[in-house]
C-alpha cells in the first residue's frame, strides 16, 4: 500500500501539505487555493505552479508542487 502526501513548496523552499492537486500553470493563493481569474486584486501575494515532481519511497508517494511567486504587474495584466 502506497501513501500519497502533496506539499506546496513555497521560493524559500517551506512546505506545507496541502489536500490539492494542482498542474503547471495553476494560479494559487498563499495557501494553495485557486485564484478566481480576474483576480480579485492585483495587491495580493500569488503564487504559480512551476515544477511538479513525484518523489517515492518504500510505500511513500511525497508529489511536490513547486511554486513561484507572480509579480503584481503580471496579476494586474490579468485582470484587464
């Protein structure tokens, strides 16, 4: 039997265990949710699925979802 954890892996390299699975490209807030597109605000930290690796070991599946932060010029290009 196989366990599968998912982790967000924020720049500065944190983990957080996250119920998620997201894809590449995915627009998240702080802690792995979806961003509405427009976003709400373009004064707000969000982050972009960059990476997505599987890593396992003797019954552990750990998918890490590496995550890159998404400058404000770029949110403020999605909402218009």
């Amino acid at each position: 039997m196989t366990t599968e954890t998912r982790w967000l892996v924020y720049p500065d390299g944190d983990r957080q265990e996250t119920q998620k699975l997201l894809r590449v490209d995915d627009i998240v807030d702080m802690n792995g949710f979806a961003l509405p597109l427009p976003p709400p605000s373009e004064r707000m930290i969000a982050y972009r699925v960059f990476k997505i690796r599987r890593v396992e070991e003797r019954g552990e599946l750990d998918v890490l979802q590496y995550l890159e932060l998404v400058p404000a010029s770029e949110l403020r290009e999605l909402r218009y």
